[in-house]
C-alpha cells in the first residue's frame, strides 16, 4: 500500500499501472489529514509527518485485517537513527527490527535492517519500477541530510561503513559505556557513582 501525503514530486499513476500490470494488489491512501497539514503548516518537522502516516498505515492495516506491517527502513536509516540520536538526544539507539504498536495491535517489522538504500535502488531499476520520489528526500539543511551526506563522504574510503555500523548495533559493550546500570554487575558502584558533566571552554 502507499500512503498520499501531497509530498510525490511525480504522478503515481505509472506506479500503479506497473503493479496492476503484474497482478499485484495495492492499496493507495490519500490522507485527508496530511494534506490539510501542509496547507496548514507547510514547515511542519518529520516527526509530525511521521505520526500523520503511522496513523493512516494502521487504518489500512485494520480494513485488510492485518496484524503485521512491513515497513521499508533500510540500513541507511538505521545508521542515520543511530548517529541522530546519539548526537542529538543523547541516547544509544536507533530504529527496533521487529517491534509492536504502542496498543499492541500490530507487529511492526523492518525486513530491510540488512539492505542498503543503494542496493534497493539499484534493484528496483534492474526490473523498471517507476520510482516516484518524496519532496521531503530533497530537502538541504536539514540534521537527517546532513548526516546522510557525512555517510556518503565517509564510505568513500570506508565503503564498508554502514555494513559496521549495524553490526555495532547487534554487538554492544555495556561495560566500556558510561551507563551506571551496566557499570558494576553487582550495582554497588553503580549506586554511588555520579557522572560529571564534560567540562568545555566557555
């Protein structure tokens, strides 16, 4: 299925002519809600797009009687969750591979964890898929595209960079971070321990 959200800068017509050509069922969703946010507050951040789509995904998993949902984070989003979240909010995470809605509703799974955005790109040309791409992947000046372009100037000499950043994900070393929980496997330094702020010039 696809969702509108009024951010295609192409028709979805070809698209749809392509899976009907192959006997592939589709759903095709114009969100009432996104629209109006654009109109609305066309400035409006990723996160708020992303909760206008969630909601709409469940709607039509609910009326196809789904109770799993594949969606199609690759490793480039992974690697970008990652370095997003560790920068930005302070917090070692990124995106779960199989997780649940916050109702339970829905088993939610990312089976693309292991497949790099270029290779689906590569794949999706190899058979003539239309690509209809999103406004929202052309934006300049925004944190998620400037990390994407700090991982594309890096795996010039590092072509395996992303390949490692999601093997870090699945090979974590508590012991040799700095969160007290994990510090002392008895707790007992952990209970008294205090981390300091890190000191900067001002």
């Amino acid at each position: 299925f696809t969702v509108e959200q009024g951010k295609f800068l192409r028709p979805i017509a070809p698209f749809a002519e392509y899976l009907k050509d192959r006997g592939i069922d589709w759903v095709y969703k114009r969100d009432g809600p996104s629209l109006r946010l654009i109109d609305e507050q066309p400035d409006h951040g990723c996160d708020m797009c992303s909760r206008f789509r969630r909601r709409a995904v469940y709607e039509i998993a609910r009326e196809l009687g789904a109770n799993v949902v594949a969606l199609g984070h690759t490793a480039d989003d992974f690697c970008e969750s990652l370095l997003r979240n560790a920068m930005f909010t302070g917090r070692l995470s990124a995106l779960p591979a199989v997780t649940h809605s916050r109702k339970k509703d829905f088993r939610l799974i990312r089976p693309l964890v292991f497949v790099t955005e270029d290779i689906t790109t590569r794949y999706a040309a190899s058979l003539g898929a239309p690509v209809i791409p999103c406004g929202c992947s052309q934006k300049t000046g925004t944190v998620r595209r400037s990390l994407r372009d700090i991982l594309t100037d890096l795996e010039q000499d590092h072509p395996f960079l992303k390949e490692n950043l999601v093997s870090a994900m699945g090979n974590i070393e508590p012991q040799r971070l700095l969160d007290l929980r994990y510090l002392d496997p008895e707790g007992s330094e952990a209970e008294n321990s205090t981390l300091l702020p890190v000191l900067t010039e001002s």
